[in-house]
C-alpha cells in the first residue's frame, strides 16, 4: 500500500509539472512602465554594455526572454570574453526550449578563461542538456552471443571443504566445471518528455538475460526486471540539471527452467551535477521471495527485504574518456540468521572511444574492476558453527562494443572474479569470456 501511495504522489507531482509550461510575459504595470523606460535608454546607447546587461535582466524577469537574449546578444558581439553574458543567454534559451542554443551559449561560458563558478553553473546545464537532448520513445539494445566459463557451476576453488565444522573432500560431481551457454540479454527503454520545459519526464525500463547452458541445464538462468517512474527537475533555475526519481520495481529470476525468486519494491534516485561531474545517489528496498524445490528445500529461509543504498559518481576526461565510479552498501534480511548479511563496495571503470576510419565508426573499449565485502550474521551449522562466513570478492574485465552500422554491432567481453573467504566452501575463481553480436534501435 505504501508502495502505491508513493508512486501515485509522484505521479501527481510529475502531471502538475506537465501543467506547468512557460510563464506569460508578466503584465505588471510597474514592471512594464520600467521595462518601457529601460528599453528607451537602450535605444538611445545601444554600445552601453551595461546597460544592456540591466535591460536583459528585466526583460528576463518579465518572460520575455527572447528580447533578454536579443540584448545579451549584442553586448557579446562588442565583448565575446563577458562570459556572464554567455551564461545568461544560455539560461534564457534554455527556458525558451531551444537547447542546441542552450548548449553553445554554454560552451562559450565554459571557456578556460571563464571564472571557476561561471564555468561549473554551465557544465551543470550542459549535462542537463545532454540528458534532455536524447531521443525520447522507445529505444532497444541488446546482445545474443555465446559464453565460456571455467567455473560455471561456482565450484570451490579447492576439493577439501567443510562440513558440520569437520573438513570433507567433495564428491567429483561437485568438482569445478567449465562449461559453455548460448545467451540472450536486452533492454527496452521509454523516455515520455511531458514536454513542461523544465526537462520532466516518464521513464519505464524491461531489461532481461537468459542462458542456456551445454553441459549443465540445472544451471540456464534467467533474469528480467522492470522499474517505472517520473524524473522530476527540482527547480531548474537555481539547481539546473538537479533532479529527482522515484520507482517502483518488480524482478524475476529462473534457475534451472523453474522459479527460484521474485522480489517487489521501490527505490528513489537523485540527479546532482558538480561542475562537469554527475553525483546521482539512490536508495532501492526489495521484498525478496525464494522458491523451494527438491534441489534447494532451504531456499524459503532467505526471504526478506533487501536494502540498498548507492552512490554513482560520473565525468569525462580528455582525449575522449568517460568515468564512473560506484559505491554502495546492502543489507539483505532472512528469516535465518546465517542467510542474512551486510555488504559494501565498489565499481569503476573507464569508457574510451577511439574512431575506426574504415568503417567511419566510434569503438569504445572499457575496462573496468569492482570488490565487494559480504558479512553474514551468524555461522551456518551445516558448514562450520563456530565460523561465520565473510566473503571479498574482486572482479576485473574488460568490454569492446564494435558498431559496425547505425544499428549492428559486435560485443566482447572478459572477466576475471575472484571470491576469498572465511570458509573454503565459498572461495571460487571464475574466468568468463562473452561474445556475439548487438543490435540498437
């Protein structure tokens, strides 16, 4: 209940902002008598600078931005280093909508000789830019291919474990096994603009994996999740590019061809540009259900609610690299102590596109490394009950995405994840190697 309740408030939120389009030019009768006077001084001097600079700005507080930026416009003509007027006029077309003007005007106020707080205020309005600017409606991408792993049926590293708290071997069933999986993943994607000229949006997302093993059919696994929400903008003029998501979120995943979970929830994200850096923290809550079955009778004992909370920070850095960097903190609760656990760590990794002139195409190779710390509340009896599990994880890899056309490409990647932990029977050491074709529209 709680869950709707939310969403039908920001879906309230997101129809009044729709309402909300482009004020009138204000009919004041003070302000247009000052308008009035002002616009005959300038008349008079159209060279004063600064007397241009005090017209836009009333013209501005008036909705008309269109003589606001007339104005500017002639003062950098005369001035092209009045950064201040660059900024201003990109703000303006901004609230006229015409953001391909926004974002030159921005581009000349970032300028290296711009004052440090002129160049950040446009480097937040052009990463709002570039978020308003993608194609809204449906958009699709995805990958089928073929995997290889050396360990895909997540074997301990070693054949000695442990057992009721006694060392054991496992049997040679139980040994690591590599294997290979025929694949398929996608993302289907809609962006509706509610077309407010403040950048609010509707947003909905499928996406979805599914894996078919050669050798070991217990182990095809499947995973779909959607998530559906409004982007609201907080207040465009003071904090442009700020905003802020609520969702709701549903998640399914097959293990062997049958159910083996489901989980329901919601979750919130903000949108935070630092000069050209994006910060977008989040907060995502999942009531989780197992399935049981022959091959996993315990499975019910770790339904519960998952908590998780990130914070995903992004940039660009020359010649043509992208960043990311993503930390977050979990906690999964269990109707048994030895399910239930705490996590944190991280993600990061490096985007560079580099052109391939045979074919007239940008390629991006992107390598990338994470880590994560798993504690579990209590010992599991049936492996050792004096010994509660703690996991590090690190995973390393490296991804090419190859276009070859506006809409087909070719996809690579390699990974290297390497799990430690307290208890030999979940140490493992795992090498995959993906690839196939993808395609976008």
């Amino acid at each position: 209940m709680r869950h709707r309740l939310w969403f039908g408030l920001a879906m309230w939120l997101a129809a009044g902002s729709a309402a909300a389009q482009l004020a009138p030019i204000s009919d004041d009768p003070q302000l247009r008598a000052d308008h009035d006077a002002l616009f005959a001084r300038v008349l008079k001097a159209p060279a004063d600078a600064a007397l241009s600079r005090r017209y836009a700005e009333l013209a501005a507080r008036m909705g008309d931005f269109e003589a606001g930026i007339g104005a500017l416009e002639r003062v950098v003509l005369a001035h092209p280093d009045d950064w201040a007027a660059h900024l201003a006029i990109g703000e303006m077309y901004v609230r006229l909508g015409a953001l391909e003007l926004a974002r030159s005007a921005f581009e000349r106020a970032s300028a290296v000789e711009a004052p440090e707080a002129t160049r950040a205020r446009a480097a937040a309005f052009l990463i709002e830019i570039e978020r308003r600017l993608q194609p809204t409606g449906w958009s699709f991408s995805g990958q089928t291919g073929l995997r290889w792993q050396s360990n895909a049926n997540a074997a301990p590293s070693s054949p000695l474990v442990r057992a009721l708290g006694f060392d054991t071997s496992l049997p040679n069933t139980s040994l690591r096994k590599p294997d290979w999986n025929a694949f398929v993943q996608g993302s289907l994607r809609l962006v509706h603009d509610l077309e407010n000229q403040r950048g609010d949006t509707i947003e909905a997302q499928l996406t979805g994996y599914y894996a078919r093993q050669f050798r070991l059919a217990s182990l095809n696994a499947g995973v779909v999740e959607a998530n559906l929400g409004p982007r609201l903008a907080l207040e465009p003029d003071l904090l442009p590019g700020w905003s802020v998501r609520p969702y709701l979120l549903a998640s399914g995943v097959t293990l062997g061809d049958a159910p083996f979970a489901h989980a329901v929830g919601a979750g919130v994200t903000l949108a935070i540009p630092l000069g050209a850096i994006l910060v977008e923290p989040g907060y995502e809550m999942h009531r989780r259900i197992f399935h049981t079955s022959s091959g996993m009778p315990t499975a019910a004992e770790s339904n519960g609610r998952w908590h998780n909370g990130f914070v995903t920070v992004s940039g660009t850095l020359p010649p043509g690299l992208r960043w990311f960097a993503r930390l977050q903190a979990s906690r999964a609760e269990a109707r048994a102590d030895r399910q239930a656990h705490r996590a944190h760590g991280f993600d990061a990794g490096v985007a560079y596109g580099f052109a391939v002139p045979s074919l007239g195409r940008k390629w991006t190779l992107a390598p990338f490394v994470g880590w994560t710390h798993t504690r579990y509340d209590a010992p599991d009896p049936l492996v050792d009950p004096l010994r509660r599990r703690r996991d590090r994880e690190w995973r390393l890899g490296v991804s090419l995405d190859a276009p070859v056309s506006d809409r087909l490409g070719f996809g690579i990647t390699v990974q290297l994840v390497n799990n430690r932990s307290t208890l030999p029977n979940y140490a493992r050491r795992n090498v995959s190697v993906s690839f196939g074709p993808t395609l976008r529209f």
